[in-house]
C-alpha cells in the first residue's frame, strides 16, 4: 500500500477527507468521485508520502474502503485498519482458515454500523469491531467467497461460488435473512439500482425486485 500527494503538507492540512464507505463507493456502483485536487497540472508532481507492506507474498485483490481518515482493506487472511495519511497500522486482524484453501483470494470489506464485513476463500463471512479489530461473528457459508459484500437497507449481501446469494442482518449477533440460489458463481459484489437488486453470475444478470 503507498501513499501519494501531489501537495504540499500545509495545504494538505486543510482540505477534508472524503470518505469511500464500500467497494463500488455507492450501492448503486457509482466509482466516480468529485474529487479535483490531482488533475492535469499536478499529476506530474506526485510522489510517495508513505508505504506500508501488506504481506510476503500473495494477491492484493481488495478495493479500499475509506472512512474518517481511516482505510479499511484486505488480502485473503487479513483485515486492516491503516491511517490514511501515515499509512500506520491501526489494527490487524488475522483469520485462520478452517478447511483447505483453492485460492487466496479476497475483494474488501463492506461497512455498517461500526461493523466491518468479509468473506474468506474457505466458505466463512465474518462481521468484524471497526473499531478495535475484533470479530464478532462467523457465519459458515459451505461455498467459498471471492467477492466483495454489499450492505444496504440493513443486510449484507455477499455471493458464493455455488451460486448462493447470502443475505444477513448487520446486527452485532448474526441472523440470516436467507440464501436464494442462481445456480452459477457469483464473483461480482451486488449493485442496487432503481429499487431492484442486481446480481452478476457468470451466466447472467438477474434484477430482483418486490
């Protein structure tokens, strides 16, 4: 992870951090961002402020969640909380795989609440403090998650390689909604667009409404 600045500290200082609270930003999958302080004057003047070193080795897959100054992000086993200016770790939290792995691979945490939620490459979705790190609750899925999840309207939203849309309350106690099933992988996180819920399978795209 690096972090980079086009200004000058002083005048870094005064401008307000703005926030990016999921991996597609907007529930609707809206990743545009109103933000102009780096554009065609400046971009040559960037340069590295600080850096910070994930892991050894593996795939760093996540989309950044940003949230009063702090990023929030992933690799397959670790969830971190980093300053956003310094880049220093304020937490890490560490999950330990309880069956065998395909492939280490993770896309993000969505926000909630004061709660973050992830999937694990061995079938679990995990609800974590975003505060302290700690976790809260763990929920078997029994299909291996590569996707990032989704949070609206007080759920979690969070596709499975089996083809199972896995729907949870974001509550601190874990309590499923219900896992309707599209019969092909869900790799993509959910969108939702004109009151309709939209999930990509490798198949098809399916809007699911009232």
């Amino acid at each position: 992870l690096i972090g980079t600045s086009a200004l000058n500290v002083a005048a870094a200082a005064g401008l307000p951090d703005a926030d990016w609270p999921a991996y597609n930003n907007t529930v609707n999958g809206q990743r545009y961002a109103e933000l102009d302080q780096i554009n065609t004057t400046n971009v040559d003047q960037l340069k590295e402020v600080c850096r910070l070193q994930v892991d050894d080795a593996g795939t760093f897959q996540a989309g950044l969640v940003a949230l009063d100054g702090t990023l929030y992000f992933t690799n397959a086993h670790d969830t971190l909380a980093v300053d956003a200016r310094t880049c220093a770790v304020r937490w890490r939290h560490h999950y330990q795989p309880q069956q065998t792995e395909v492939f280490q691979i993770n896309r993000g945490v969505a926000y909630a609440n004061g709660k973050l939620f992830r999937g694990t490459p061995d079938a679990r979705l995990l609800a974590i403090d975003a505060a302290t790190g700690k976790t809260l609750w763990t929920h078997a899925t029994n299909s291996r998650i590569w996707s990032s999840t989704l949070v609206a309207d007080g759920k979690v939203y969070c596709g499975t390689e089996d083809g199972e849309l896995i729907i949870l309350r974001t509550g601190r106690e874990m309590k499923l909604v219900g896992k309707p099933e599209f019969f092909s992988p869900i790799y993509a996180s959910p969108v939702v667009a004109n009151n309709l819920l939209h999930v990509a399978t490798m198949t098809h795209l399916f809007a699911i409404g009232k």
